[in-house]
C-alpha cells in the first residue's frame, strides 16, 4: 500500500507524502524487494516518505505472538539493510501509533456492514465460517484509516488493492459530508509498472511472502545454495527454446524477468544470451545471489537495538504527523 499527498501543509519540502506500509504476514521475497523496497528507497530522496510495518494487518487471521514478534524485527532490518535512509524518511510501525487504531474505531463509526462484507479479503477468507475473526471483517477499514491519517492526496495501487483504496474513499467524502472537512479525499492512481515476480512453482501466480509452499518464493535472506536449489527446480515446459511469452511460457518468461529486474539487462538480451533452460537458470541464480549478497551482508551487521531505535524514533515522528488529523476527526464527531 502507497500514497502520495501534494496538498498536506508542512510537507512541501520535498514532492509530497508517501505512505507505504508491508504486513510481516511471512518472511519478504525477491518481489518485495524489487517490487517495493527498492521503489520505496528511490522515492525517499525526493517525497516526503512514510514506511513502516503494519503489524496490525498480520492479526486479522490466526497468529502466533512470538512469530509475529519476530518477522516484525526481520522486515524492520530488512528495510534498513535493502537501503531505507531513516535521514530520508520516517520509518514506523504501525501498533506503535496510536491514531491508526484510534481512527479505525471513527471510520467503523462511518462504515457499514455491507460494504465491509463485500470486500475481497473477507469474501475469500472469512465468509462463512464462524471463527473468523472480526478484524478480518474490519481490516479494510483499519487500511482506510491508515490512507487517511496522513491526508495523502494520491495512492498509487495495483488492481488487487484498488477495491480498498476506493474504500477508503467513500469513507472520506461520508466522514467529511456528516460531520465537516478533516479528510482529503484520495485518488487512485496507477503507478509506473514495477518488476512483477512470480511464484517458480506457478509462474501464474505472484511471489508471496505468506505462501504455503515456500519452494516457490525467493526470501531475502535464502543463503545462496538455497536460491540455486529453488531456481533449478523452477517450473518450465517441454518446449525447450528460451522466449520471452507470457502466455505460452510463463514459467520461462518469469525467470527472464527476474534476470532482467537483477541485472539491468533487457528480456531481449536474456534471452539472446542462454539457448538453454540450465544455461537461463544458472544465470537468474547468479543474478539473484548476487542482488541479495549486500542485502544479507548489511542485515547481519545491524544489531536488533539500532533497528528498534530507528523505527522507536520514527513511530514517534509518524505518531506527531498523526495528531492533528485524528484530534480534528475526534472533535468533529463530538468527542
């Protein structure tokens, strides 16, 4: 999840707010970096940049305290250690804010219960069965309030999150029409198209750190006998002829991708330069061994007190930004 804001006073200093928050819902892959963390580092330099940890999101479906406790550490110094300039931007997490819980419970004071049943991740996860838990039924609500909080103008989204952000709107203008203007309303937009990693044992499917079959995700800290492991045994086909075809080789298609994406190197390069699958796959290990290698180098040399200081002093920079906004939601509901 990202926004951007271009109105908020106070933060023209740079091109605007950005807000980008990763759920430690499992241990972050290949995707993440390229699709998210690398993104976010380059923005820093430029916008006024909020990043943090939604811890909260992680608890909307069966959890154990300790593990969350602990992929919360390791997204945290996977953020540093992927280039994240705490100078640059304020680096939060997100339980450690006050004002996103607090605003979750005006906008559940806003929002309806059909409009919350219909959202996607309810739908697939929780209909029906009754222990759900409720924050799976709110957890559309909780992201509204965090869109919101910073008063961002532009939140660039894929299409698998733009049914929230359109949420999050209608919330807004519902919120500012009852009970007076504290909200800006956000636009969706669609942001430049970012390296698109797919899972190897089913190249249809995204790259995900919450996968049930680990097989197919490159993680962050995979140490390189595990990455060539999981890269030789990538889904292919019988064809035999490296091309660049999404449709009709997506499995060869992706590994060139990831090539690409870890190289700099064109598909039409990539694929000039191996004629065979074991060829492409030796090739997409290195890259990715080699992309990872200053990653892994720079999270061992981070101690866990210097991570929690940077997100402890970012948490209280981010909880400053949030109050006006949920002081002005506070006293215009009357409270």
């Amino acid at each position: 999840m990202t926004t951007q804001d271009e109105t908020a006073p106070g933060v023209n200093q740079k091109r605007g707010r950005q807000l980008s928050l990763l759920t430690p819902s499992g241990h972050l892959t290949l995707g993440n970096l390229l699709g998210a963390l690398r993104p976010m580092r380059d923005a820093a330099a430029t916008a006024d940049c909020f990043y943090g940890i939604s811890d909260l999101h992680a608890m909307t479906t069966p959890h154990d305290p300790a593990q969350l406790s602990a992929r919360r550490a390791e997204v945290a110094a996977l953020m540093l250690a992927s280039g994240l300039d705490p100078h640059e931007a304020t680096l939060l997490v997100q339980s450690r804010v006050p004002a996103h819980s607090e605003l979750l419970y005006l906008l559940e004071c806003t929002a309806s219960m059909g409009e919350t049943g219909r959202m996607i991740q309810y739908k697939e996860k929780g209909r029906g069965r009754t222990d759900t838990r409720v924050s799976l039924f709110t957890y559309p609500i909780l992201m509204a309030a965090d869109i919101l909080l910073y008063r961002a103008a532009e939140v660039p989204v894929g299409d698998d999150q733009r049914q929230h952000v359109e949420f999050a709107r209608e919330l807004a203008q519902r919120f500012n029409h009852r009970y007076g203007e504290v909200f800006t309303v956000p636009r969706v937009v669609t942001p430049q198209v970012a390296a698109r990693v797919m899972d190897l044992s089913d190249p249809t499917s995204k790259m995900s750190k919450s996968t049930e079959s680990p097989a197919g995700s490159l993680y962050l800290l995979d140490p390189p006998e595990v990455v060539r492991r999981k890269v030789s045994r990538a889904v292919t086909d019988s064809r035999g002829v490296v091309a660049y075809d999404r449709d009709a080789q997506p499995g060869i298609t992706n590994l060139i991708d990831i090539a690409s994406a870890c190289t700099g190197e064109t598909p039409a390069d990539i694929v000039a330069a191996h004629a065979t699958y074991g060829g492409l796959k030796g090739a997409v290990a290195d890259a990715v061994i080699a992309t990872l290698e200053p990653i892994q180098k720079a999270y061992a040399e981070l101690s866990p007190g210097e991570v929690d200081e940077v997100f402890a002093e970012g948490s209280q920079r981010a909880a400053e930004a949030a109050a006006p906004v949920i002081d002005a939601a506070k006293r215009a509901t009357g409270l």
